[in-house]
C-alpha cells in the first residue's frame, strides 16, 4: 500500500470520534491485505495462536498454521513450551502435520533428520556418507529449529513473530493493571480449563479485523443478543480503558450462574461487592478476553484467509475442584451460554465483510457516543501499518 495513502488514512482516523473515517475496504478485501496484515500487524505484535492445554501430555508437538506460515508449539520432556518454524532446516520439509505425542524428537519424514523438543538437531543419519551420521565440515547446530518469540499468560500461547515486539510483560501490563483492580494476580493463576465441555470453535467467513470491532462494543446488545441484553442490558456496559494495545467494555450485571442453589467456586481475592462485574477487553491484534470472579474465557482469531477467520474459545474455571463432575452442569451451561452468543455476532461480521465490498462504503461515519473503541482499533492498525509497512 502507498505510504502516503496510509499516512492520510492515519490522519482521518486521529479526528475526533465523530468526524474519523474507518479503513478503507480495501484493508478488507484486496488479496495483498492479508499478508500485509501477517507482515506488519499480526506479526508485529503479540498474537495467541494457541492454549497450553492443547499440548495435553510431555514431549507432543502441536502444528499450527499462522496466516500461512507454518509453526509448531513443542512440549518438552519438562512440560515447557515453545514454539519453532515448522520446517526441517535440511531440504525445508513441513516437520509436523498431526498433532502428536512423540518419543522426544520430531522426526523429519524425508531424511530422518531428528530434533528434540528444544529445536536442537539431534540425529542426522548418514550426513557423512552411508553409515557416518556426523562429518568433520557439517555444524549440526547450524541446523537447530528456529525458535519464535512466545509467551505463556493464563495458559494461553503468544508469539511475536519478528521478534522485534517490546517484551511480552510490557505489552500486557496495562490490562493486568486493569484486572488487579478486580482480584490478584496469583489468585487468576488458579484458572484452569478441562475438555470437551471447556471449549468450542467457529468458522466466520470475513476479514479477521471485523470479529475484533464487533468485539470491542457493546452497541450491537440490544438487537444482536436481545436475550443477554435482557440480563446485562446496553446501560450497564462500559467502555474500559483504552491502552496502547488494547480496549473493550465491561458489565455492571454479570449473574453468576445458579444451579439448584449451587455457584461455580469463585477467585478467593476478587471482592463480594464487586462480584456483578464483568470485563471484556481485546488484546490487539487478537485475542478477546472474559474475566468474571468464576471463569475467564480466552477466545483468540486464527485467519485462515483474507475473508475466512476461525475462533477459538477455552473457557477456565478456579482450581481442579472447579472441573470435577459436580459442576458439570455450569460448564455445559456457561458453554452453551457463550457459543450462543459468539453464534449471534456470526452474520453481523459476515454481513460487514459482504458490505465491504460495496464502492459506496469508504470507511463509514461513527457513533460518537458509541464508536469510540471501534476508532482506536483502526487507528491501532494503522499505526501498525504505517511503522511497519
Ligand atoms: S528435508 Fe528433512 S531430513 Fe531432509
Ligand atoms: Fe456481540
């Protein structure tokens, strides 16, 4: 994209709320945006590709797919995690297709190249000629994977892709601030998830950036989710505070969920007079967050195409005893609750992508009572784009 254009586009976003201009659709629906996004949005910051609960036992490698560039998360004999370039630093095969439990080494199909769990190049059969699996001029540590810049947070997995991202801790901080002030944050690692019943997937046929705009307010509650707006109603929503990397809303009249006059165990240190709020912050570039006193769901954007998005939600709930059979049923209906209402934001971004494509929409005119979350996003991206571009 021509960096005079971009820089204009910047400049209309910075007017106040009422008078910004949105991104252009081309940000949308030209073929070249979707690695320009990978390139210098996605890439450029912190994004979660994946939970750590997806790697269930030691020495498995997870295969994952990050808008075209093939990755691998790794569990190694000790539980840690990485994450590498998903290709063998021989002939460049793709490593691993499956998730899988290995034996300690991800085995490369085509020569046999082996590597261990911490990207090290353990065997290289035959490198010396037939029988000599090392050779005086061959430096096996010039073949070690190469590692991706990661982080663990509650349990989900963030990368930086260039590498050149201020440090993970920085990027973060300003929302764990935002969450001290509801419960501590020894007292958030007790947030642990299960299976089947702790998480779900969707497939949304438009542009990653849209599920994050519809995400970050809460104007649509009244005709998209008319059934929770009739318990957590628009009036009760706030705007949290913006920060360089993220925003969102909260509730006022978060209920917890009550069967037979059971609750789900809630974080010890959150307070009782607080217990009705709720926060839903988006940490840019994808990652949607939902703390609540008795579960926190994570639900991160996987793009697979420049008009295909896939979301992956994980639910957690505090400590073991929270996961056992008791409460079965408030995992089931917190799920059921929560699918249904990603499923209700389905056709809204859906039909925003089709209306991308319409030459009467440039950008469109904001709710300057509403919006204003909507605007920093896109002057986010375009800042993103006019750095880095
Ligand atoms: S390409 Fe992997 S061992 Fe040759
Ligand atoms: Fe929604």
């Amino acid at each position: 994209m021509l960096e005079h254009k971009l820089i204009d586009i910047q400049q209309r976003l910075k007017q106040p709320v009422a008078h910004a201009t949105g991104l252009p659709n081309e940000r949308y629906v030209e073929a070249a945006a979707f690695n320009e996004d990978r390139k210098y949005v996605m890439g450029t910051g912190w994004s979660c590709i994946a939970f750590a609960e997806d790697l269930p036992e030691n020495n498995y490698v997870l295969p994952i797919d990050f808008m075209g560039v093939p990755l691998v998360v790794t569990r190694d004999n000790n539980g840690q995690l990485r994450v590498f370039h998903n290709v063998c630093s021989h002939r460049g095969m793709h490593l691993a297709e499956e998730p899988c439990q290995t034996k300690g080494m991800l085995v490369c199909p085509y020569h046999s190249w082996s590597y261990k769990m911490n990207g090290e190049l353990r065997g290289t059969p035959h490198v010396g000629g037939y029988g000599n699996h090392s050779h005086p001029e061959f430096d096996r540590a010039k073949g070690n994977l190469r590692e991706v810049r990661s982080a663990i947070w509650l349990n989900a997995v963030f990368i930086n892709l260039s590498g050149d991202a201020i440090a993970f801790d920085d990027y973060i901080k300003p929302l764990t601030r935002q969450f001290d002030e509801l419960c501590s944050a020894d007292d958030r690692l007790q947030f642990v998830s299960g299976n089947d019943d702790c998480r779900t997937t969707m497939t949304v046929k438009s542009n990653w950036k849209l599920p994050v705009e519809n995400y970050l307010e809460s104007y649509h509650l009244p005709t998209v989710h008319p059934e929770l707006n009739k318990t957590s109603p628009l009036d009760v929503h706030f705007d949290l505070e913006r920060f360089d990397n993220g925003g969102g809303q909260g509730s006022e009249n978060y209920t917890r969920t009550n069967i037979g006059g059971n609750y789900l165990p809630g974080l010890a240190s959150w307070d009782a007079d607080k217990s009705n709020l709720a926060v839903y912050p988006v940490l840019y570039p994808n990652t949607f967050i939902g703390l609540h006193s008795d579960h926190l769901f994570i639900m991160y954007l996987q793009p697979t195409a420049l008009d295909q998005t896939v979301e992956h939600v994980r639910i957690s709930y505090v400590g073991e005893e929270a996961l056992a059979s008791p409460y079965q049923a408030h995992r089931q209906a917190l799920l059921d609750a929560w699918t249904n209402v990603f499923k209700e934001d389905i056709f809204a971004v859906e039909r925003m992508q089709k209306g991308r494509f319409s030459p009467g929409y440039e950008g469109g005119v904001f709710s300057p009572a509403m919006d204003a979350p909507t605007v920093h996003f896109h002057q986010w991206v375009a800042d993103q784009l006019v750095k880095h571009a």
